[in-house]
C-alpha cells in the first residue's frame, strides 16, 4: 500500500516535471514569436519613414516582403521543432511512468510476510520525501507558468513584502593603546 502511494508521488512529479517543461517550450515559442515580429515591425518601419539613397519604392516593397518571408519561414520553424521537443517530452513521461508503474506492480506481487516488511518500512521512511518531492514539483509547474505568463506580456500583480526594520546598534570603539 505504501509503494503505491510513492509511485502515486512519484508519477506526479514527473507529470509535472513534464508540465513545467512543456510550459517552459511554450514561453519560448512566444518569446521569440514576439523578437520575430517586433524585428519585422521596427525593419519594415524603418524602410518605410526613412529616404534612402538608392532605394526606391519597389526596393523597400521587395526587402520588406522578404522579410516577412524570412520572419515566416522562421516562425515555421519554431513551431514544428518546438512541437516535436514537446512530442519527445511527453514520450519520455510516457515511458518513465510505465516503468514506475511496472516496479510498483512487481512490489505489489511480493508475497512473503518479510518482504512486505521492509517494503512497508522503507514506504515508510521515503514518504516524507516523495512529499517534499511533489511539492517542489508543484512549484517549480507554478513558476514556469508564471514565466509563461509573463513572456507572454500579461502581468500579474506585484506582491508587496512588508519587513521590520531593524534597529541600528551602535558600538563605540575603543583604540588601542601602546605601553
């Protein structure tokens, strides 16, 4: 019973490891979403407000449209690589936790009054771990969708921490005298 409530903890940590990642590859798929199209906005604008010499309306039209085409053969590409990085994640979740549901269930067989006993004992020592295991798990799922967030420009609110101060003590200090 009690390995099963650590394989339970430890498939969830992988769960949210596996989360955490995902959210992390997301928030970079925006990120340079977002360098992506604020590049082609300032290029596009500078050729478009600026008289340059030798360019002409139909030069600044082509390195505008080939920047778009650069800018979307890019993104393409950020996209098809970032969903297989997401597709080789969720594998590897996949396989880590069939074999921790395997090693459960070879536990689980064990028959004799003794295995049981130490099986039950080391469950037993280990769950405060697995415990702190998921709660950092759950933390570090919490902080990379606060990333995500806030690479995506939505902001969450500020978090004010109100601290005491501490009085100044104030030591004299003696010099030393030569005899």
């Amino acid at each position: 019973m009690t390995t099963q409530t650590i394989s339970t903890a430890a498939i969830h940590v992988v769960g949210q490891y596996n989360e955490a990642g995902k959210t992390l590859v997301s928030a970079w798929r925006t990120g340079v979403h977002r360098l992506l199209n604020g590049a082609a906005s300032r290029s596009s604008a500078f050729l478009g407000n600026r008289q340059l010499p030798l360019l002409n309306d139909s030069i600044k039209t082509q390195l505008i449209g080939a920047q778009e085409k650069v800018n979307g053969f890019l993104a393409n590409r950020l996209d098809i690589d970032t969903s297989r990085v997401v597709s080789v994640m969720d594998r590897v979740a996949a396989g880590t936790t069939s074999g921790i549901e395997s090693v459960a269930n070879a536990t689980a067989r064990v028959g004799s009054p003794l295995g049981n006993s130490v099986l039950g004992t080391l469950g037993s020592l280990h769950m405060p771990i697995a415990n702190v295991s998921v709660q950092i798990a759950d933390k570090i799922a919490a902080g990379a969708k606060q990333i995500e967030s806030r690479v995506a420009g939505e902001t969450a609110p500020a978090k004010t921490v109100k601290a005491k101060a501490k009085p100044v003590v104030r030591r004299t200090v003696r010099s030393a005298r030569k005899a």
